[in-house]
C-alpha cells in the first residue's frame, strides 16, 4: 500500500515537471531547464523560476532543444510506465 502511494507521489511528480516544462518552452528558459530545475527542487520552485523569465518574443518558435525533447520524453515514458503498475497494484489488490 505504502509502496503504490510512493509510486503515485513519483508518478504525479513527474507529470507537473513536464507540464512546467512545457510551460518554460516559450520563454527564455526553455523545456530543457525549466524541467530539470523542476526535477532538481520541486515543480512549485520550477514554476516559480519560469516565471521569472522572460516571454520570447511574438512569433519565435518554442525553446524545446535536443535536451528537453530527451528529458520530457523519458520523463513522459516513465510516468506512463508508474501510472501502469499502479494501475496494476490497484486491480491485483482489489481482485
């Protein structure tokens, strides 16, 4: 029971750092650090810097880069695969 609350709190955890990352992809920051920095501390601190940064100009492109893309995309597959033995731990418990 404990170990499923854990992996839930990971799991939601992660979730906030990508959606901050996004967040930070259109401002100067960019995905790339507003998710590690969120990783690093906590989302709240994460968005908390994203904001402080500036807004990129009207009509630029978003700030993903190559290390964003990799962090948000591992980060959104291990958040999948927490999700999933959840789930699992979920059903196996109730049947």
């Amino acid at each position: 029971m404990v170990s499923s609350i854990i992996i839930f709190a990971i799991a939601s955890g992660l979730l906030l750092d990508v959606l901050v990352g996004f967040l930070g992809s259109r401002r100067n920051i960019g995905f790339g650090w507003a998710f590690i920095l969120s990783a690093i501390f906590t989302p709240l601190v994460g968005f908390i810097l994203v904001l402080l940064s500036e807004r990129l100009p009207e009509g630029s492109e978003p700030k993903y880069g190559c290390l964003g893309y990799t962090f948000g995309l591992l980060g959104a597959i291990l958040m999948v695969l927490i999700v999933a033995a959840v789930l699992f731990g979920v059903l196996a418990i109730l049947l």
